[in-house]
C-alpha cells in the first residue's frame, strides 16, 4: 500500500473509530452498571415476540407487546426482544464456529471486506491497543452478497457460513418488521409502513472483542449512537453490550438465549421528528472470553430523500430536521469535523427555530 493511502486509510480509521478513542483520560474509571434500591440491577425490559407474525400485525398479544416496546424504546430507546425464529442450530453454527473461524483468518484476507462507497462500511482491525477486529457484509439479505463476501474469505466457499449468516439475516429482517411496524402503529402513522420498509437497506457488522487492553476500564468500543434506523445486536453467551439511560446510568444487558437488543439509531430519531430516543450505548469485556456479537442494522438507502410524515409535524412539534441523503449526512458523520460532535445529527440536519417558522407550510 502507498504512503498516502496507508495515512488516508488511517485517518479514516481513526475517524470511523472516534467513538472507540474518545476515551477521556481524565475519567478513566468507568462507572459500572447501576445498581437499584433493592440492589439488584437496573435491567433493559425484555419483550416476548415469540408467535407474533409481521404478516398478522394485530391481536391481543400483539397489542400488548407494542405497549411494552413503546414504553422501553420511550425511557431507553431500546428492549430486548425474546424471539425464538433463529434457532439454537443457527446460533451455535454462527457463534460457535462461523465467527471464530472468521476471525482467524489471515490479516490480509479480512481486509478484502471492503466496499466502494461509504466511510465505516468494511473491515476494522489492527487498532493499537484495541483487541476490536470487526468486518460487515453490505445486504445480508440477498444471497448474492453473502456469496460473494465468503468467497472473498474463503475461496473454496463455506456454505456452513453463507447459510448461517443468510437465514439469520432473514429471521432477524422479520422482528425489525415487526418492531417498525409497532412504531408506526404508535405514532398513528402506520400507512408509510410499505414505504419506509421499501426504502431501507441493510447490512450486518461481525465483530470479535478480546481481552480489553485497558483494565482499567475494560472498554472494548467506547459510547456512540448507531447512524441507523434500527439496529437489532445479538451477543450470544459473552455479555459487553451496555446502555445509558437518558438520565446517564449504564445498564449492561444481560445475554440470554433468544434474546435481540433492538435499539433505535439517530436516523429513526430524525424521521420521528424527534419523538423516538436514539441511545447512547458501549461495549465492556469484563470476563476473559472472547466476545462476538452480530450487529444487524437498517438505514435508507443512498438514492432516498429521507424524511419524516408530515404527520408528525405541528404547532407543538416544530421540524426538527431537514431532509437528507444518507451518504451526505454519512459523509459529514465521519469527517473530521463530524466525529467530535456529540450530537452530529442534530449539528447536520437540525433545523434552526427560525428556519422552522419558513419551512412549516411546505414540509412534507
Ligand atoms: O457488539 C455490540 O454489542 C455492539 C456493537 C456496536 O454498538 C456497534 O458496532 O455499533
Ligand atoms: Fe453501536
């Protein structure tokens, strides 16, 4: 590699990784998860899915589990969805075998995960001082991707890997349906539900976290907020995903078997208008295993103008953001300006209250 596409890979790395490095090392000590009064721990509501359908979005039970998840997704911008359609065969072939042998492969090898278009969209690895090594394949849910991501790893194919990852990717598809589905129920706009699925893409980020380096804080991946619509984490066995409430305590969320932690990302705030909570969240390994998690996510896709109902905008709820591309704000998102806001969303696409008054008649 070049000189300058080494330093350029390395800025970007850096930049993409921000959140990973802005460890502030005056507060090393990390608070640890929150304790209750009974002392037991402040824990993420868990929501039962199992036998909801996204092809009957409606019932009893349905009912009852859209309150529950609007309520956790209104305090933490998250839950954990109980969802048995990816079976303990699927899961063990993944976990237990796929990931690890991923992760074995030669340095080289994985960084022939990468793609053309966006910043942060393939292999991450090699960071000094970070036992983080993550790679993503770009549309899981098509076969033809998948395919072509593991002949890129493994020459001579690895079909216990492409159909591991592919019916995953599609059982997993069906709660972000279910979850979207519930949102716009909620919101009492359920009539863009086809349009706003139509308009998504997806991808799924494989990552692998050793023994931290650090200790002292045993911070794998530092805070940030997902710059997705939804992002649905599975840990399996290995715990390291916490949360942070609105009012700044963590929650570790606890791995159990069929267990998602769906949380929103900053786009699904967006196109709420502001009414949804993206979280911030961070992984810590504290044990001494090996962590993988699979971190499946939606956002627009790149030709989409993507805005919010106009349904969602009046007197009482002003615009908040304006519309945008996805690699426009994505771009900005991991500049070098981007990656040291706090809140890049609202810096790139926040409507000024002035601004607000002359877009109100003509907002969509
Ligand atoms: O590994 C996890 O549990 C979460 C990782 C994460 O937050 C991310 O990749 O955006
Ligand atoms: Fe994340």
């Amino acid at each position: 590699m070049g000189v300058a596409r080494q330093v350029r890979r390395l800025i970007k790395v850096i930049g993409e990784l921000e959140h990973v490095e802005r460890l502030n090392p005056e507060s090393r000590g990390v608070p640890e998860a929150t304790m209750v009064s009974d002392g037991s721990q402040l824990q993420i509501p868990r929501v039962d899915f199992r036998g909801l359908s996204p092809s009957s979005p409606g019932g009893d039970r349905w009912g009852a589990a859209r309150e529950e998840a609007m309520s956790a997704l209104d305090s933490f911008g998250c839950f954990e969805a109980i969802y048995d359609a990816v079976s303990s065969d699927t899961n063990d072939d993944l976990f237990l075998r796929a990931l690890p042998e991923l992760f074995e492969l030669p340095t080289e090898t994985k960084m022939r995960n990468k793609y053309a278009g966006m910043p942060y969209d393939g292999y991450i690895g090699q960071i000094p001082n970070l036992a983080f090594d993550s790679l993503r394949i770009e549309e899981p849910l098509s076969l033809h991707t998948v395919q072509q991501f593991t002949s890129l790893m493994w020459p001579d194919g690895n079909p216990t890997f492409s159909n591991a990852i592919g019916t995953f990717a599609k059982q997993v598809q069906e709660l972000e349906h279910m979850v979207v589905r519930m949102i716009l129920q909620s919101m009492d706009v359920e009539k863009y539900y086809d349009s706003l699925v139509e308009s998504l893409t997806h991808g799924v980020r494989m990552s692998e976290y050793g023994i931290p380096f650090d200790q002292e804080t045993k911070l794998s991946l530092n805070e940030h907020v997902d710059p997705t619509m939804i992002t649905i984490v599975t840990q399996y066995l290995v715990d390291g995903l916490e949360v942070q409430t609105r009012d700044g305590k963590w929650i570790r969320v606890e791995s159990q078997p069929n267990c998602f932690n769906v949380m929103l990302g900053e786009l699904f705030r967006a196109w709420s208008n502001g009414r949804l909570h993206a979280p911030l969240h961070r992984v810590r390994v504290t044990g001494d295993q090996t962590r993988y998690s699979l971190i499946f996510g939606c956002r627009p896709k790149d030709e989409i103008m993507f805005e919010g109902p106009k349904e969602l905008i009046d007197e009482e709820h002003p615009l908040r953001f304006r519309p945008c591309k996805y690699p426009e704000y994505i771009r900005f998102r991991y500049s070098a300006e981007g990656v040291k806001l706090e809140d890049p969303l609202q810096a790139y696409l926040g409507v000024e209250e002035q601004q607000v008054d002359a877009r109100m008649p003509s907002a969509k």
